[in-house]
C-alpha cells in the first residue's frame, strides 16, 4: 500500500511491504520517519540505522536521505515546513531520535487522514485545523518536554480574555465567508497553534466546528422563518454546494432541512 495526501504546509505518507527510495533531500522541510510494523533499513546523512516499530528518525532540511523495508513492514512518514514548527514565534526543538507509541501515531494518522479527505475544497479552516493538529501532535510528542505546548492551558485567561471576545464577534459578522485561522490568531494576539487550543477551552469547540455551528444556526433560522430553498441558503451561508449543507446539517441536526422545515 502507498498513500499520500498533502496540503500546503505538509505531506502523510503511509507505505506498506517492499519499497526502496532513492537518496535525496529535502529543502525546506522536516521529515519524521516512524516504523509502525517490522524493520525499516534507514540511512541518514551516510550512518546507517535499523529502525523497528516506533523508533523515530528525523531529517532537517539539506540532510541526505533514503531507507527501504520489507514486505512484512510498514511506515509512516510526516512532513512539514520547517518553519511552521514554532510556537510563540520561537523554533520548537525536535528530538533527533525518538520512541514513539505505533499504535498512537497510527490512530492519530488515521484521524489526519480521514479528516482530509472528507474536507469540502471551499473549507480552508478545517484544513488549517488540521495542519496544526498535527504540529501540535509532534512538539507535544517529539520536542522538550518543557515547551509550552505541552503545558495546560490557562482556562480562566481565556473567559476574561478581551481579544477572544473580538474574535467572537469577527466569526460572528463573517461565518458567511471565507475565515482562516491565521486571521483569527492574529486577532486574538496569539500563535496559531496556540490559538487553537485557546478557543477551544473557551468555548468547547474548535474555530472550525464554532463556525459551522454558527451556520447551522443560521440555516435553521432561515427554514423557520424564510421561504429560500435549501441551494438559496446553502450558498448564502458560504457552503460551496447544497449537498454540503446537508451533509453539516444532518451531523448536527440528525435530519434533513427539508424535514426540519416541516
């Protein structure tokens, strides 16, 4: 098996049974390589490792690389931007080697995965959730364990905290359209990583899931009290198809909005 998705800050790769690649590097990116079955044949700026299951490898950018494994072997490999590994504009530090839990990585990769696929193209939000998912996975996983990010974090700054109530009021004036995580981060003075993991202690939902809430909040009240068609509402809220709003619509209700309606 070999798979591969990629957004615009990393790649996932999953590769199964008899691969080799060819030795080369990367320019900008940092690669973790960890074996989830078997022994994978590594060689890592000309020293040679035997990696078995969980035993991490990473590659900074520049550094000369390829491995190889068997057909009873399986591999995960993360890459990402160098520079979008940072917390609070300061590098987070990765361990070289590290051992990890394989079924931990594997379930986490999984839900990665599954998560993009299912993204509508228009949703740019859940896509950036994502990425920092998986940022905030390896600095919890693979950093200094004295990094921030793998503190708790501050519930009681984030009640009284003025600039997330800006943020509150920015998704709430433009959850019709596109919003990025970034742009929020930014109104609420913090990291987007960081930012993230604040919203979500302030209202239990995620940037993502808060304006998707807030859409179906919308749509239910336009079934109520309007006479649009479902594609008239699906379009005015920002879903790039009706089909889209249904899918949201049925997650959240658990009907239709034609049922709803009635």
């Amino acid at each position: 098996m070999y798979m591969r998705i990629s957004t615009d800050e990393l790649e996932l790769w999953r590769i199964e049974n008899e691969f080799t690649n060819h030795p080369h590097s990367h320019d900008e990116q940092i690669q973790i390589t960890i074996p989830i079955q078997g022994t994978c044949h590594f060689t890592h700026e000309q020293r040679s490792y035997s990696l078995d299951s969980g035993n991490s490898l990473i590659q900074y950018p520049r550094e000369n690389h390829h491995f190889r494994i068997g057909g009873d072997s399986s591999v995960i490999i993360i890459q990402l931007q160098a520079d979008r590994l940072e917390y609070n504009n300061r590098p987070v530090e990765l361990m070289p080697r590290h051992y990890v839990d394989p079924q931990d990585v594997l379930g986490q990769f999984r839900d990665w995965t599954s998560r993009l696929l299912a993204r509508d193209p228009s949703d740019r939000l859940s896509v950036q959730e994502t990425e920092c998912s998986v940022v905030s996975y390896l600095s919890r996983v693979f950093g200094d364990r004295s990094d921030p990010l793998s503190e708790r974090p501050d519930r009681r700054l984030i009640v009284s905290d003025p600039y997330m109530t800006r943020v509150l009021d920015y998704i709430h004036d433009h959850f019709r359209t596109w919003i990025s995580v970034d742009d929020l981060a930014a109104l609420a003075l913090q990291s987007r990583y960081h930012f993230i993991r604040s919203f979500k202690s302030a209202t239990g939902m995620s940037p993502y899931q808060y304006v998707m809430h807030t859409r179906i909040e919308e749509a239910k009240r336009k079934l109520r009290s309007t006479s649009m068609s479902v594609t008239e509402i699906a379009m005015y809220l920002g879903f790039s198809s009706a089909s889209q709003l249904y899918r949201a619509f049925m997650n959240a209700v658990g009907t239709t909005p034609e049922r709803y309606r009635k």
